[in-house]
C-alpha cells in the first residue's frame, strides 16, 4: 500500500500516462477499477491492492476507499486509480471520456464509480439541489430509443426521448402518440402555486418526487417603484406568501421570496441546463430553451402529476425547423427573430409543434438573447423552442457559476445536439444578414411591422402616434446585456441633452440583474434618463400596473419589450394599443416619442438645437466583474417537513381548500344550455383576466367572478353581457352561470379558432367546471387549455365541420352523445336542438387518450389519483 503525491500536474500526468499505457498494452487478468474524484489543490494517484468484492462503499472520499480495501481478502490483483482531476482522460489521450470508456472496455477493464454510472461525475443539477444532472441515464435511454427508431434524430426528439418513462416500449410517433415522461424538476410561479399545492394538499402525499421551486414574482403591482412597491406586496399578499411558503417548507419544495425576480429568469440562471426536461405552471417557462432544455409550460395539475411521482403526458410533438444563416448586427436583436417567426407561423402556427433552431447563425446569439427567442415562442403556441448547446451557453453557465455543468455537457455534445440528416416537419429559413427590426401589434404579438412600414403601417391604421409609455425589461428581455443595449442609446441621448419624452419604466428581470445593474452604472443611467426603476417582478407584463396617465378607454400607445400584448392585457384598457419590439427599439421609440420614428434612417433634435442620429446599440452580454447576486432571496425546504404547519382559514378571501368535482354519471350529456357563444380571438386572457384578479387565484369560487368577462358575446358583440336563458333577462356571464348552476342547469361553452391561446392558467379550465360546465365546443384549442379542460373533467371537443360554428345559436339546446362508447380517435356526434323545433346533428372530434377518458369519467384527474391510490 503506498501514496504517491505529486505537487504538479505534469508529473501526475506523465506517471499515469505510462501506467494507462501499460495497462492498455499488457493483458491483465486482474479486474482493474478507476475511480474519479475532483477536490483540492493537488492531483493524488492512490495505487492500492484489494479484491472485486472489497469495494463496496459508496463514499469517494480518499480514507474511506482506504478503509474498504484494507478489510479486503487479497485473492486476486485489482489496481485503483483514485484522479483528482476532472477530464484526465480526456487530456491523456485527446478524446472524450465516452471514447475512452469505450478502448479500456474492449480490453476487459472494469470501472466503478460512487454513482451508478461509470466515471461519470455527480454534478448537482443546481447549486440547490443534491440531485446530478443525468446525462449518462439520458444517454442510455437515448440509445434505446435510437435503437428502436432507427433513424436520425433532432435535438427536441433526443431531449424528449431520453426522458420517457419507458424507452424500451413507448410508441413513439411525432403529431400522434402520446409520451409518458419523466421531467427533472418543476417550477411554479405564486398566481398559479396557490392552486397547484393546493391540489398537491389535496393528494395526501406527504412529500414532491422531483426538485420543485415556488417563484414570488407574479402578485407585485407596479404603482411607485422598486422598494416601496415590493413593501406594499408584502403587505397586500402576506397570507398567501405565508401559505407558500410554509406549504413549501413542508412538502419539500424550494421556495424564493418576493423581489426575488421573475421565475423564467429564476430558472435560466439557477435550474436551466443544456439537456433538462423542466415544467412549469407559466407558459413562458419556454424561456430556458435558450439554455438548450425543453422548458415545457403546463396547468398545475400537470405539476402536481410530476410532483407525485406521475409520469407526465404530453402528445408527442412535431418539430419545425429554424435554419438561421448570416448573423445579428446593427439595429436588429434576437427579439426580431421571434417576431418575424411570429410574423411567418402566426398565434397558432406552432401548436403541437417543438421549434428547433439551428444554423450557422445560432452563434452569433448570446444565451440570454436565445432565452428572448424562446421565451415568446408561446405567442406562436409551441409547445416549446431550444437551441443547441454551444459556447455562448457554456460562457453563461460559467457566468452563473455552473462551470462543471458545462464542462459534463461538453462531454455529452452528441446528446445536446441534432443529428446529420435529421428531418423537421417543416423548416423556416431566415437570414440574420438581411433581417430588419421590427415591431408587432397592436392586439396580437403575430401583427408584423418591419420599423421602415411601422410608421406608415400606424398612419394607415389610425394608431395614436403619440408613444405614452415605453417599459423595457420582463421575463423576454431583463438580461444584463439588454439592459446594456438599451443604456447605450440613453447615454447618446442624454449626451445630447435629451431625455425619454415618453413615461419610461424598467423592470429588472431577477434581484441578481437588479443588483449588478445596480453596482456597474446602468440603473443610475436609466434613472437620469427618465426611467423608473420597478420591483424585480413581471409589474405591468401580466397587468399589474397601476396605471394613472390615461383613463380608462382612452386611445393611446404603449410599446414594450414583452412578450404579449392582447386586449387590456396591460393596463385594463381595451383601447391601449400595445407593440411589442426589442428593449433597444423600445428606448429609441421613447427619446423619438413617437410610433413613427425609424432610428436606422430619422434624426433627432438635441438640446442644442443640432441634428443627430443614433449609433446602433451595444452592450456586453455578460458583466466582466462578475454578477452580484444581490440579497439572498431563496429559502430551502428543511430535510423534514413533516412538523410544518399549513394553515388555510375557511374564512378566507384569498385561498379556499379543494373539494372534489362530482363524477359522470355514466349518462350522455343531453339538452345543455349555451352559456355563451364566443366570437374571435378568445385567450385565457378572456377566459380567466390577470391584473386585479390575481389575488384570487388561490380561491376557486372567487376567482370565478372573472369567468368569460372579456370573451365577447356573439349575439350582441359585447363583453360580459349574455341572456339568461331561464329568466330572459341579461346578466354578466359569471351571474348567470352561478344562477345555472344553483338551478341544477348544466351548460357548454362555444368557441372559435385557437381557443385557450396565451397563459398556462388553469383557472380558465377550472372556473368553468366550477361553475357548472360539462363541455367547450370550438374549431380549435390551443396546447395547455385543451390539457387543462382535460385535467379538470371538461370535454373538449372540436367541429370536425368548422363551419357547424355558425348552426350553434345562443338559445340551442345541444346534446351529446354516445359518451358510453368514449374511445380514442373515435369522433362523437352532437344533436343540436334549436328554439323552433328543427335540429341539426354534427360530428365533434377529440383528442382523448384512455388515460384521459378515465379522468373525464372519474370527474377530474386529481379524483382518478385518488381513485388508484386506493
């Protein structure tokens, strides 16, 4: 037994390579074992002589490899090489750690390591989390499933596939079957938490099966700024960060405090790695495809699954290709990109689809700018976006201090990359040489303006031209780099003596932006320039502004580095026209004031009187002093929970316990009432509004008041005005679904195209099957809604016939039919019975699997948890 230290690393090196080489040269019937560790300053080479069933501790530390061998009976020669050195391998030989695995193998060398894979290091998912990110398990998995298929595969298959529940028999067919899933961790914003632990609660179980956080990001209202509105959300929302926080302690959840940051930028700087299947209850969760995982947005049902131990079902997706060629410059960002793909696929073009991105153009992207692209990508309704793993993200994990996560997944590039020849459903080509800014809107985020038509595009359309407010920042664009490019075009201005002529605000995407903004300057520039600086929150993204310099109803302009910009999203007023564009767009539309203003080719007027135009926007991506993290925001769970208190007062305005939805029947859902047959676009924004309502969402009845006011009416083309169909008389639509439901009336919702676009909110889903619905009819739904109705026991169903939409009137009687016989892929029919006798039988299609139906009939997912649990 003996040690060997040596003090520098070239001598370890030599001594080991002559070793490894005779070990690779010779033929040793010995069973050889090399173990890896990584710790300290020195590289240590521990040669020891034990036995195959000596070792069987699974602690690497030095001493008590030491101790294992000692105990050893020496009946045959076995060689430990215990490296303190990440990658020798590697360096020895100039290929990859798998290749080597591979040579050494082939020669009847056996490895062990501590884990349960082979010289593959137990790197923490997080700085958090005690759990590895499972590379080698995604790789085996991969294989399986490479396999099988027999084919080339794309990043979004290799990501997905390797985390099936089980690789050797899903079936596996993109736009068709259905994946069981196993995701690595989930995250969950506070608006839609409350529900999602409340349902957790209502499982009786006593503790999350994978690595989950709670986010405080969603209930801060903009009103005064920074500091002070943080103190007054607090206040306002105490009982329910209480009940977050302690339902979190006990259930072994993560969870980070108000001011905290916005849970997207959260999770690209803490959880986000290349290769991880994460969910979480927000749609933009998407955002960490630019850390090249599948970031998938779900309702909190989906969570609760997850957290259960559930595998998560998701259709398996088509994938659409993004080949990007040239390279950003000047004026144009990687915000630009998602809008012309906006432009090019529309609010539904991406449904049931993962966007892929790939080209020689992805590098030219910073990470944080491929987070911007995937982020609004839930404005196309994709299920997701992700680029490949390449060195602006290995530069950003370094940044953020996951250094040895980049380093594992450049041992797995072949995992977090497409193959050659792979096939994409459809592939869109953009040239970043050529592509222009550009700003969409107003109502919807796929109404293009390339900014040398958005000044005449405006004139055309009677938009105001007047920019009142320009807001930069939010979980699309809050990176310090876009805090950079957008410093750089104030610094012109105010050296010209000008200021923003627009109210200017800026939302700092996490504390850990808001901090190091802070310590390098840019926020003091910001402030000279005009801005307010808010509270690290989504603030006025997702309505939570307390909007003073209009009135409600008053035509005006707002532009906005968001992500959404639908009716009254905003600021409550359906007359605001809101635009959204890249943060540096955002700050020349505000010095300019005016919607009109193109910076690439229109002058300014100084202070002094002189004409001048602005240089194109700059900016470091990462901070060369580091980030500063700012306050310690995060609080862990405590190892065990079980002695946490939840408390939840039956009194209370703000959060309401669960009780079970009442099971079918086993009959056909015969002469149900149409509540409302909505017209157009109608978004969960429509369906279940944000802003002042989300105090609520932790109170299903209450919450319940906002169901359907802003979907609009066909019969009348108005908002939250329908005719009760009992008493003739006209109510807004929760009044008269309450008066339906307290008279045992069941009732169906109508819709149009894309129904369900926008957030993940499951209370769209829930509201309704609270308050007495049985099914939504539409021509089609988008991804997360149509999951949510399913979730909660809704059917929804759409017109195999498009066209029956218009046979649907408000005083029809609809009945449907054949529910006994319910199957996969089986359309059914409905009977509609209208006012004057007549009646009309259409065909409706759904997409409900057998584990679907089986939450249907049992009343709710949650009921059939139950259900099997007995």
């Amino acid at each position: 037994m003996c040690d060997i230290l040596f003090k520098g690393l070239n001598s370890a090196l030599s001594f080991l390579k002559v070793i490894l080489l005779l070990l690779l040269t010779c033929n040793i019937g010995a069973t050889i074992y090399i173990i890896v560790t990584i710790s300290g300053d020195h590289q240590k080479v521990l040669p020891f002589i034990g036995i195959d069933k000596a070792f069987k501790s699974k602690n690497d530390e030095v001493a008590d490899l030491k101790e294992a061998i000692y105990k050893g009976v020496y009946e045959e020669m076995t060689f430990f090489l215990v490296l303190e050195f990440l990658g020798l391998f590697s360096i020895l030989f100039n290929r990859s750690t798998s290749q080597l695995l591979t040579s050494l193998s082939s020669r009847g060398i056996r490895f062990f390591n501590s884990s349960s894979t082979c010289l593959a290091k137990n790197v923490a998912m997080s700085k958090f989390d005690p759990e590895p990110v499972p590379y080698e398990k995604l790789n085996n998995n991969l294989k399986i499933v490479k396999d099988r298929l027999q084919r080339p595969l794309t990043l979004s298959e290799k990501v997905l596939y390797s985390h099936l529940d089980n690789p050797k028999e899903q079936d596996i067919a993109r736009g068709q079957s259905y994946l069981r899933l196993r995701p690595d961790r989930v995250a969950m914003q506070d608006a839609t938490a409350q529900m999602a632990m409340l349902q957790f609660i209502s499982s009786g179980l006593p503790k999350v099966a994978v690595p989950s956080t709670v986010h405080c990001d969603h209930l801060i209202e903009a009103q005064l700024g920074g500091d002070k509105d943080l103190n007054r959300a607090k206040d306002i929302n105490k009982e329910v960060y209480n009940f977050l926080a302690t339902a979190s302690a006990k259930y072994g959840v993560g969870f980070w405090k108000p001011g905290s940051g916005i849970i997207h930028q959260i999770i690209l700087e803490n959880y986000a790695f290349p290769g991880i299947l994460l969910i979480g209850t927000d749609s933009h969760t998407v955002n960490g495809g630019g850390l090249g995982g599948l970031c998938i947005g779900v309702g909190g049902a989906d969570a609760v699954d997850v957290m259960a131990d559930i595998p998560w079902e998701l259709k398996c997706p088509n994938v659409i290709g993004v080949n990007l060629t040239g390279r950003l410059n000047g004026w144009t960002s990687s915000k630009d990109v998602i809008l012309k793909v906006a432009d090019i696929l529309t609010v539904k073009g991406g449904t049931g689809a993962i966007v892929e991105y790939f080209g020689p153009g992805v590098d030219s992207i910073s990470c944080t700018g491929m987070g911007t692209i995937c982020n609004m990508g839930a404005e196309i309704g994709a299920t997701t976006s992700i680029f490949p793993y390449n060195s602006r993200m290995r530069d950003y994990l370094a940044a953020t201090e996951r250094k040895a996560i980049a380093s594992l997944a450049d041992e797995y590039k072949d995992l977090l990359s497409a193959d050659k020849g792979c096939k994409y459903d459809s592939v869109i080509e953009i040239n970043l040489d050529t592509l222009e800014p550009h700003v969409n809107g107003p109502f919807t985020p796929d109404l293009a303006h390339p900014i040398s038509k958005l000044g005449e595009n405006a004139k055309k359309n009677g938009y105001p031209l007047e920019v009142k407010v320009g807001l930069i920042g939010s979980c699309t664009n809050s990176s310090y780099e876009d805090m950079n490019r957008s410093v750089s075009l104030a610094k012109q201005a105010l050296k010209h003596g000008l200021k923003s002529k627009s109210i200017f605000t800026v939302t700092p995407g996490s504390e850990q932006i808001r901090a190091t903004i802070e310590r390098d300057g840019q926020a003091a520039v910001l402030r000279e320039f005009g801005g307010i600086v808010l509270a690290n929150a989504c603030g006025p993204c997702i309505g939570q502004w307390d909007r003073k310099d209009v009135k409600k109803g008053e035509k005006n302009t707002i532009v906005s580095s968001y992500n959404r910009n639908f009716t009254g999203r905003n600021d409550a007023n359906p007359a605001t026209h809101a635009f959204v564009t890249s943060p540096e767009m955002v700050t020349a539309l505000a010095i300019a004031g005016r919607l009109d203003f193109n910076p690439l080719t229109d002058e300014l007027v100084g202070a002094d009187g002189k004409k001048f135009k602005l240089e194109p926007p700059t900016g470091d991506e990462l901070p060369s002093k580091g980030f500063d993290p700012g306050q310690d925001t995060f609080q862990a769970p405590p190892k065990d929970g079980s002695k946490v208190s939840v408390d939840v007062d039956p009194k209370s305005q703000r959060l309401q316990l669960l009780s079970p939805f009442d099971k079918w029947d086993g009959k056909d859902l015969e002469d149900l009432t149409v509540l409302i047959k909505v017209k157009g676009k109608c978004t969960t924004d429509h369906i279940s509004a944000a802003g002042p309502w989300l105090k609520y969402r932790g109170h299903l009845d209450n919450i319940s008041n906002n169901m359907f006011i802003g979907a609009i009416n066909s019969e009348n083309n108005e908002a939250n005005k329908i005719k009760n169909q009992l008493t003739g008389e006209w109510g807004g639509v929760p009044d008269v679904a309450r008066d339906y439901k307290a008279k045992g009336v069941k009732w169906v919702a109508v819709g149009d195209e894309n129904y369900g676009e926008g957030s993940s909110r499951e209370h769209a889903a829930l509201e309704p099957r609270h308050l007495g619905g049985r099914a939504i009819i539409v021509k089609s739904f988008a991804r997360i809604h149509e999951t949510n109705l399913k979730k909660q026991g809704l059917l929804p169903l759409t017109f195999a016939n498009a066209a029956d939409y218009d046979k649907i009137q408000p005083t029809d009687k609809i009945s449907i039919t054949g529910l006994k016989d319910l199957t996969p892929g089986k359309p059914i029919k409905a009977v509609i019975k209208h006012k004057d006798g007549s009646s009309d039988t259409i065909t409706l299609n759904h997409t409900l699997n057998d584990l679907q139906i089986g939450w249907f009939k049992a009343g709710s997912a949650l009921n059939r948890m139950k259900e099997l649990k007995k």
